[in-house]
C-alpha cells in the first residue's frame, strides 16, 4: 500500500524495491535479510493481536486498495510500468 502510495505521487522507485525491510507507522525502515525473515517478524509482530484487529486491518487494506485500484486515474498501466 505505501508503494502504490509512492506511486501515485509520483516516485519512480518506491521504497518496497530497495527490499530494505518494511517501513513502520513510526517511519523506521526495519532491515530484513530476505521474505523468510520479513514473514518471521511480522509473525511475531502480530502474535499479540486480538483476531478483531487482525481482521479490521485486512478489512481496511483491502478496501483501501479497492478503493485506489477502481479509479482509473490514480493507477494507470502507465504508472504501474
């Protein structure tokens, strides 16, 4: 979501292609060596959650990317290349 975010205003390399890690509601980029280590902490990242906010946050990132997906001109096949 923060790429498509990127994006859309413009960046011709969003952050997710550096593969840095991901970066944290606080902004901090966490350094992750590859997926298996990106899945691992974000494993351990949401342990702790309720099923409630589990299921809220998917609720709301997909409608998010529904929602900037459905508008033709926020995403275009030009923008996405």
């Amino acid at each position: 979501m923060l790429a498509v975010g990127e994006i859309i205003a413009g960046v011709r390399w969003p952050q997710i292609m550096h593969l840095s890690g991901p970066v944290e509601p606080d902004g901090q980029v966490r350094a992750l060596s590859d997926v298996a280590a990106f899945n691992a902490y974000q494993a351990a990242k949401h342990a702790a959650w309720s099923w409630e906010q589990i299921q809220d946050l998917a609720i709301y990132t997909a409608t998010t990317f529904q929602r900037r997906f459905a508008h033709p001109a926020l995403l275009s096949w030009e923008r996405l290349e």
